[in-house]
C-alpha cells in the first residue's frame, strides 16, 4: 500500500494542543467521508481539514468528518467580517494537500 503522509503542521499543532490522534496508513482518497471508508473507522472519528479565505488570509479548519462547517460560527470565533471556502468550492485557491487527517 502507497500512504500519503499528513502535514506535520497539523500534527505538530495537534501535538502543542494535546489533542489525542492516531495516523492510520491508507491510500489516498478524495474525501474524508472515502478516508474514513478505506481505513475501517467511523466518519466521526475522522477529521477533515477545510481551508477557508478570511479577511486577514487563509485559515484551516479542522472538524469531524460527519461534520458541516458553519461559516456564521467560524466567522463569529474569528471576529472576521468576510469567511468562504476556498478552493474549489470558493472563491480563491489556497495551497492544496488538504483532505482527510
């Protein structure tokens, strides 16, 4: 099996923030709904990572895989006036490796 490795930088902010994870080697896949699928675990024990465009830049957020994000809430944790997906389902284009973590 060809695993594809995650972001250290979201390991590594997991890690400073003492959140409990377990990386799990699988092939790559297209959703975190496919993720969670391919590796045997319940969707809402897979994160997702979706990269959203602010007012002060890109932002990524982190949430379970059976999940919606919800732009007024993020907008209103960051005190932001303007918050869209990026990407392909936004308006701008953030830097990709985003899926499944």
């Amino acid at each position: 099996m060809s695993a594809h490795a995650p972001s250290t930088v979201l390991t590594d902010v997991l890690d400073e923030q003492k959140v409990y994870f377990e990386l799990i080697p699988h092939h790559r896949t297209q959703s975190a709904a496919a993720e969670a699928e391919a590796t045997g675990v319940d969707p809402g024990h897979v994160a997702k990572t979706i990269i959203l465009l602010t007012e002060a830049g890109f932002v990524r957020a982190v949430l379970s895989a059976s999940k919606r994000i919800d732009l007024r809430k993020v907008k209103a944790a960051l005190g932001s006036g303007e918050v869209h997906l990026s990407g392909a389902h936004g308006r701008a284009s953030a830097p990709r490796r985003v899926g499944g973590a």
